[in-house]
C-alpha cells in the first residue's frame, strides 16, 4: 500500500534512526545492534508520540495542571522513564544486547525522548545537555 516514494523515506528514517543506537553500548564492547531492535524502537517512538498526543487531547484544550513543581509534559516524560527503570548484572545485558529485540532500558527511554521536540521544551534541553541531538539529526517517522 506504500509507494515506493513512501517506502524509501520509511528507509531513510529508519536508517537514521538505526545509526543513532548504533553508538550505544551498554557494555564495553557490546554495541546495540540497530537491526535486532528495529522494529521495537521505531514501535517505542511512534507509540511514545501518539501517547503524548493523546494526553494532550485529554487535556480538552485546558492547561495541564503543575505539580509538585512538574509540568503535564515533564510528568508524561517522567513516567516514560519510570516504567523502564531497571538495574541488571552485565551478563544479563550481554544476553540482552545479543538476543533481546528490545533495546535495553536506558536506551528505550533515552533514545526515544531525544528525538521529541516536545521533551526538548518541557525540559528546556539545549546543546551542551547529554542527551541533546540536533534538530536536523532527530528522526519522527509516524
């Protein structure tokens, strides 16, 4: 149902993306490998950006409350990075890196939120900040 306009910017966008957990290693010599973990990162991007899009619209056009000091989109975030929070010995992350089609923890929170522009404003994230990429370098495919 794709053209092959359609397919070959799909590509793009996913090869790019691919290059980015590329350069992750969670373990000294143990580099992700982008094409193990495709098609769960590219699911945890879109999935991530169609969540923030539907709290938005629950929002009905009202501000989002502040608390504790947080924003709704610094909560949203925070909550992303709460669910994956895990600690595992490294022989279990050598398994993982070489067998789990799902990037490690660290990687699923981090690599997805810097490529949202929206993650960038909540967290006023600018260059010189670890996690900040370009905006030129950030990939949204759905």
């Amino acid at each position: 149902w794709w053209t092959t306009t359609d397919a070959e910017h799909f590509d793009e966008l996913a090869r790019r993306l691919g290059q980015q957990y590329a350069q992750y290693e969670p373990v000294p010599g143990y580099p992700l490998d982008p094409q193990l973990t495709m098609g769960e990162n590219i699911g945890d991007l879109g999935g991530l950006n169609i969540a923030l899009g539907a709290y938005h619209r629950s929002l009905d056009g009202n501000p989002a409350p502040v608390i504790d000091g947080f924003t709704g989109d610094q909560r949203f975030f925070l909550a992303w990075g709460q669910v994956w929070r895990r600690l595992m010995r490294e022989e279990e992350m050598i398994n993982r890196v070489q067998g789990d089609p799902h990037s490690p923890s660290q990687f699923r929170v981090n690599g997805i939120v810097r490529n949202m522009d929206a993650w960038y404003d909540a967290f006023d994230v600018t260059p010189g900040d670890d996690l900040y990429l370009p905006p030129e370098k950030r990939v949204v495919i759905w």
